[in-house]
C-alpha cells in the first residue's frame, strides 16, 4: 500500500483520464515499471542480488 498526497493524487488521477484508463492501470502499467527500470540492477560483484533499503531500514534524525 502507498500513500500520496492530494495533490500528487489528482495530478495521476488527471494523467489518467487523459489517457483514457483508471489511475490503478496507470500506477500498474506506467509508473511502477518506470520506477523500476530507473532503479537499474542491484547486484554485488559476486552477482547476488542485494536487498533494496526501505523506508523502515531507515533512521531520520531531526
């Protein structure tokens, strides 16, 4: 599950309608798979694939 803001929603709400499909196509079929070709291969030199860090793995300082 992901959260956006609203204006982030109604602007991929709005890129849909253009297109003529319902936001979760878009999510599914457009932006994930850019998301994920930009992200590149993660693998160490030894060709294992390493885990991607997630929001949770992170420490925020204030």
């Amino acid at each position: 599950m992901q959260t956006v803001e609203q204006t982030v929603y109604d602007e991929l709400n709005r890129i849909a309608q253009e297109r003529g499909i319902t936001l979760q196509e878009l999510l599914r079929a457009i932006i994930i798979p850019e998301w994920v070709k930009l992200q590149g291969p993660l693998t160490r030199s030894d060709g294992r694939r390493l885990r991607r860090t997630t929001k949770r793995d992170l420490i925020v300082s204030r």
